[in-house]
C-alpha cells in the first residue's frame, strides 16, 4: 500500500515518522505530493497538487481519502491502533470535515518545511521518489 503525503507539511512528516516507527510488517510505502510518483497517483485518483486536502492511501486500484485513509492505515498497523476503528461510528461527512478543517489550517498551525522529509538509509526504499 502507498501513502501519499505532503512531505513539505510538518504535520504529515510526523504521521510519516510515526508511522515509519509502528509499522512493524513494513507494510506500507510512501510517495510524496512534490514527487512525480505521487503526483502521478494523485492525477489517477482525480485530485490535483494545488489546494490538496487530503492524504491519500493507494492499493492497487482501491484508493482512499480523508480519514477513510487514517483507519485504514492505522488498522493496518495492528494492535493497539486497530482500536481506532471505532471511528467508523462517527459519520464520515461529520469526520471528513474535522480532517479538511485540519487540513486547510496545518500549516500555520503545525508549520511547513522548505524541503522535504528525507528518510534515514533503513528506511529509504519504502519512499518512491
């Protein structure tokens, strides 16, 4: 599976951290928005660069977006973080709009980097580009 991310987002370099850190089974793989892998993912599921709101999760041809994309990642990831399946209970447009709210705001909340997250040599092969 393929996470794509914006890797100049300091809030998504940390979801990319956290994950690089929990995922045990190596399960996912990562492409970032400023790459031209991700870019190239974003254009096959219909969403552009510019104004991105989303992260985005690719299986094959299964796409997900939102939080949609965080369940399943974060279910993929196993115990303790499968419990945060509960969520599904919460209507996707209520958690969907949380997530955009979030999104349009992080960077001046959490900050944004000039250059992108780079991965440490173990990790490296799980970036596409």
């Amino acid at each position: 599976m393929i996470i794509v991310f914006d890797a100049q987002c300091l809030l998504c370099n940390g979801w990319v951290k956290f994950l690089l850190r929990h995922d045990t089974q190596r399960a996912f793989r990562f492409a970032s928005i400023q790459g031209d892998t991700g870019k190239q993912l974003l254009a096959d599921a219909g969403l552009r660069v510019d104004g991105l709101q989303t992260l985005l999760l690719v299986d094959g041809p299964r796409i997900w977006k939102h939080t949609a994309a965080i369940l399943r990642v974060l279910n993929g990831l196993g115990w303790p973080w499968r419990l945060a399946w509960v969520a599904w209970l919460i209507p996707a447009p209520l958690r969907d709009a949380l997530y955009r709210f979030i999104a349009r705001n992080r960077y001046q909340w959490f900050g944004r980097s000039d250059t992108c997250l780079m991965p440490d040599t173990a990790e490296r092969d799980r970036f596409l580009d």
